[in-house]
C-alpha cells in the first residue's frame, strides 16, 4: 500500500482546530514481492495520468511504454496480482482483458522483459534508466513537490480562505467526512468547492472540460489553490484518489447550506432529530388516487410515534392516521434549517389540499408533497454528501437533476 504523508505539526493543529481527530491504523505489511508488484504498478498508473491513455504495444513506442504494456498484461493475468492491486486500480486497468501471449511467462522481472523486446541491457538509456529507480517514498516526496508549484496570484485567493475558516469557526459551514463507500463514480467535486486534502484547506478554482478517461470514465484537469500559498494542476479522478486514501480528507460545507449535518456519529455525539417520512390513511379522493406517493416530510426532535399519536384529531397530518414509512437519524444538525430545506427543495412536488377542520374552517396542509419514497432516499443522501444545492427534482420524471 502506498505509504501516507505524515502529518506535520501544523497539519495536526488545523486538524484539531477543525474538530477532526485522526484515526492512526496500523499500515498493512507487504512481502518485497508484493511491493515490487505494487510498484511497478503505480508507474503504470503514472503513465496514465500523464498521458490520459493506456500504455501501447509497437515498435514504434517509446521503451518504457512497450515495457508497462507487456508489464499491465502480465498483471491482468494473475490472480496474485489483481488481488493485490484491486483496491488501489482507481483507474479500473485491472477489467480489461489481457492480451493473449503464449512467449510471456507468468512473471518477468525487467531485464527480462526488456530482452523480450529487443533491448541490449548494456545499451545507455534504457536498462539503467530502469535499474537506479527511487524507491516509492522516494517517488511520492518527488511527485507532490513537482506537482505543487507556488501560487502567483494566491493574494486573491487567501481573503477566500479566511473566510472558509471564520464560517467553519461560526457553525455556517460543517465539514463533511469523504464517503469512501459511495465509490469514485458517485463522488462529485465542483468548481469553487472548498475541501480539506492532505491537512490543508483547498479550493477547487478551474475546472476544465471533461474529457473520457483510457477506463471510459469522465475526467478534468483541474486547478486546485492550497491555503499554504500553493497550487496544483492535477486530473480530477487523481484528487478523488488522493482523498480517497487519506483517513481525514472532509468535504467544506456552501456556506448557505448551514451546519445540517457534522459529519459521521461518533461515540460522544448525541442525536439531534430524525427525518420522518409519513403516509396518510385519510379517504379525501386526493390522498386516496395518489397514496403511494403522497408523502409527509419534516424533522423532529422527539421521537416519531409520539409525533404522531394525535394524528386523527390534527389538521397537520389531514384529520387522519397516518403510518411511518421511512425515517433518518442524525448528529449535530440545525433541525429548523434542515426541515426548511426539504420543503424547499420539494416545492415543485408540493400537495395544493385543503381540508375542513373539527371547527368548520379550510385549512391547508403544507408538508405534504408528491414524491416517491426512493426519491427521498437519494435526497437524504445527498444532504449527507453535501452536494444537495446541485440538485434540483423533476417532478415530470421523478428524479432529481443535476442544475
């Protein structure tokens, strides 16, 4: 496993500034083998990001290429290998089938393959290139100092980062845990986007047009701006790797979206509130036509069956009972916030009813809307990934758009 920078002195201050406490785990031992294999297949990876394409056999290729063409066969054949390599193929290489070479034994060191292309070991530039090779720490150092170049134009920049400080100070604006689990298709970054990588706060300034990546995913240059006066031009899929292997990486909250969530429940957290998704068994011809998708949504601090023990008696919940079709627990949320944002996220699906009161007066019901359950669930989770405000629902095709 590629080794993690360590966190400096300053990296744990901001860390602890932030509220973040980072998690030490034991590094995962790997045999000499295994991180020669590991290796050699990081400089594939590199190979890459540079040149935003899979290695390619022909004589007309460059050595080097040649070599991790043959080398990326190799691997894809074995077992050992992609078991191995699995969790780190960012760039899905591993998929892709193998090229078929009866010549190619299960495994060749460097001379080897080198011989096999037609390479004098003896010849300048191209074996010893290969033989005097840094180890991978030494590699890593050597990559973050030459992908990071000093930021000229960081004046215009650093007012932005004091302000992201201040808001996170203030509660307005949370950071967010990196969800590992949602995979690096579903993760979004966005131009303007504050997040925390590597210990630092940074900023997503540029944004470049999206082209198709050698695995067929999307992918972006991009210009990222570090709050120590730094910047870099890194692929967006390699940002979503580097935050993906560091323990502390967080989203930064928009400040307009406030402090809705703080991140993951931790052992000292203590819930908040609960969104609560209802269903009425009232008989109005309105409720009756649509009752798989009329929906009461709103957020409480209590417990839910309590919430709705006088259902029957109160015009809120349409003079009926009602049934608990889904609910969402959370930590350290602003509940008033919350609940406004749901509704004003579903108004274009809000339910226009009015009904009659125990006293004879019209009153209208304003928290119930149109929208399926499955919807409400990719809602939430939007929410918990801090990317709501780039979405909108379609009620014409229930389902939420990006804007």
């Amino acid at each position: 496993m590629a080794k993690k920078r360590k966190l400096t002195v300053e990296d744990d201050a901001l860390l602890a500034e932030l509220g973040i406490e980072v998690e030490v785990k034991k590094p995962i031992k790997h045999t000499l083998r295994e991180e020669r294999i590991i290796a050699r297949f990081e400089e594939i990876q590199k190979f890459v990001e540079d040149h935003e394409r899979i290695p390619e056999h022909g004589e007309n290729k460059d050595i080097f290429e040649r070599l991790y063409a043959v080398r990326l066969d190799q691997i894809r054949k074995q077992d050992e290998c992609r078991n191995l390599l699995k969790d780190l193929d960012y760039q899905n290489l591993l998929s892709a089938d193998a090229k078929e070479d009866s010549e190619i034994p299960e495994y060749l060191d460097d001379d080897e393959l080198l011989a096999q292309l037609g390479v004098d070991e003896n010849e300048e530039n191209s074996i010893t290139n290969l033989k005097h090779v840094k180890t991978r720490a030494e590699k890593r150092a050597a990559e973050e100092i030459a992908n990071r170049t000093h930021c000229k134009d960081f004046d215009e920049f650093k007012p932005l980062f004091k302000a992201v400080k201040k808001d996170i100070d203030n509660g307005l604006r949370s950071t967010i845990r990196f969800r590992k689990d949602a995979g690096f298709t579903k993760t979004t970054l966005k131009k303007s986007q504050f997040i925390i990588v590597g210990g630092q706060i940074a900023l997503i300034a540029e944004f470049g047009g999206i082209f198709k990546a050698p695995n067929g995913e999307d992918d972006a240059r991009l210009r990222v701006i570090y709050a120590n006066g730094t910047e870099s031009n890194i692929l967006w899929r390699s940002l979503i790797r580097a935050m993906y292997k560091d323990e502390t990486s967080r989203y930064i909250s928009d400040s307009n979206s406030g402090p809705l969530f703080s991140g993951e429940n931790s052992a000292d957290d203590q819930e908040s509130g609960t969104i609560y998704v209802l269903r009425s068994q009232s008989n109005h011809p309105t409720i009756k036509e649509s009752r798989n998708i009329v929906h009461k949504i709103g957020v409480t601090g209590g417990e839910v069956e309590k919430r709705i023990v006088n259902a029957k008696n109160d015009p809120t919940f349409l003079l009926a009972n009602v049934e608990i079709v889904a609910t969402y627990k959370l930590a350290n949320i602003n509940r008033g916030k919350l609940e406004n944002l749901i509704h004003k996220f579903f108004n274009s699906a809000r339910l226009d009813i009015e009904i009659i009161d125990r006293f004879g007066k019209p009153v209208k019901a304003r928290e119930w809307f149109l929208v399926p359950v499955f919807i409400i669930d990719e809602m939430v989770e939007k929410i918990k990934e801090g990317t709501i405000s780039e979405y909108y629902y379609d009620p014409t095709f229930a389902k939420l758009e990006k804007r």
